[in-house]
C-alpha cells in the first residue's frame, strides 16, 4: 500500500506559457501588440494524461503521485467516459480517508476498477473559451477541473490552479509596485480623463496593468504600477480630478 499524504501539486502556470498567449513576450514587436483576451487553450494543459474505465484504482492513484496531478480523465478508446479524482480515490478507501492529511497509509480495494468510482456527468468547455468563462463554470458547479473539447474530442484539461495563476497574471499580481482604485463615478468620461492622465506620465517607461468595471453597480478602475513612485502617481491622478483610494505599494523580498 503506498503511503499518501496531501494531493499532488499542480504545477504553475509560467509567464513563459502566458506571454505568448498574448501576443508578449521576448522577439515580441510592442507596436503590433494585440488585445490581450485569454483562451482556455493559453492556459490548459494539452494532450492530458488519461486512463482506461478497466484499471485498477492502485494504477490510477499511482499515475497521479507519479505525475503530480489530481484528476485522470477516461477514455475508452478515443471516446471520453469520465474523469476519476485524487478526492474519488481517497473516498473509496478502506476506510475512507477523503480528508486525510496525516500521511497515513491508504487501501484501495483491489475488486474495484476505475469505472466504479469515476464520475460520469461530465463538464466540459472549448479551447477557444475565455478563461473567465471557465472560472464561472467552475465556480458554479464547485468542481476542480474542466475537461476541453474540440470536435467531441479531448485536447486538453484546465484546473483552478491554472485558472488563479491566469487570473493572477491578468490582474498584476505578480509584479511588484503600487496599486490603487480609482473611481470612475461618471463612467466612460472618468476612464478618459485617467487615461489621459496616465498617458502624461508615458506609461511606456514603467509596467502597467489595468482592469476597468462600469455597470450598474461599481464604477472603478484598479491598477498596478511599477517604477514609479506612489504618491507621484496618486497625486497626478488627483490633479486630473480623479480619486484614487485603496493605496497599497509592495516591494519584493531582497534576496539573501
């Protein structure tokens, strides 16, 4: 019996994978750049490892500690089947261990076969869908992955991990620098103005993200900037009569 202790990592997603989903990155002409929109397919993990409705429910566990990963779908043939969990095979356990995390050494019945435990009602997106379309299809049906499909044919998987990483790097979080809010109480007019006065402090020279929300509820704008000095950036925004709030700076860590 192999000894389990907590599931698998999933590996992060690198700025690497992402840059060139944009149109970013090294070689990269910035006067062509397009309009970043991120796909499932900038994100997913393609090609997935997969296994057989038949296999035994030890070759299942050991191809995910092997592999670091937490979900397996199944095919039989090229046809998709289901998909089997780390949460599934900890579930069907003697005893149960779905919630161990004590490192404890686990049975699984050998009479059982992948297909008795697998989960058969499936959910599944395009790799041509928006990356936050799939944060909502998982966030509504509080699952950990979504199985994609072109053509009724699995290409690829896409978990939370490569969903928050995605959102991470959409929303700056992992550069270093100021952050604030801004708000846009008159909506597009506002956004113009922060724009503008954006532009005057030539944004070329620093790094800048950018998310802007205008509905009936929150009229805002949350940005990240780096090289540039907080109160610099807070100070002009107020000259253009906007108002920043939410004032935060992050510095890195020096290393040792």
């Amino acid at each position: 019996m192999p000894k389990i202790g907590t599931p698998p990592d999933v590996p992060a997603l690198s700025r690497s994978r992402i840059l060139p989903a944009c149109g970013l990155g090294a070689g990269h002409d910035r006067r062509s750049e397009p309009v970043c929109v991120m796909l499932v397919r900038d994100v997913m993990t393609a090609d997935p490892t997969t296994i057989a409705p038949t296999a035994s429910l030890q070759e299942a566990l050991e191809r995910m500690q092997t592999l670091r990963i937490r979900h397996l779908p199944v095919l039989r043939g090229t046809k998709l089947v289901g998909l089997v969990t780390w949460t599934d095979l900890m579930r069907a356990a003697v005893p149960p261990a779905a919630g161990d995390r004590t490192g404890q050494r686990v049975e699984l019945p050998e009479r059982l076969r992948v297909s008795d435990v697998m989960v058969r009602d499936l959910h599944t997106t395009s790799p041509d869908a928006p990356v936050e379309e799939a944060a909502a299809l998982l966030r509504k049906h509080k699952i950990g992955c979504l199985l994609v499909l072109e053509r009724d044919q699995l290409v690829g998987i896409v978990t939370e991990s490569d969903l928050f990483d995605a959102l991470v790097y959409l929303r700056g979080g992992d550069l270093d620098g100021v952050r604030l809010s801004v708000a846009l109480p008159v909506g597009l007019e506002d956004l113009a103005r922060l724009v503008q006065a954006l532009r005057a402090l030539q944004p070329d020279r620093w790094g800048l993200v950018l998310s802007v929300r205008l509905d009936g509820v929150v009229k805002r704008a949350d940005l990240c900037a780096t090289q540039v000095p907080p109160l610099v950036l807070a100070e002009h925004l107020a000259a253009a009569g906007l108002q920043p709030f939410h004032l935060r700076f992050r510095v890195a860590a020096k290393r040792r």
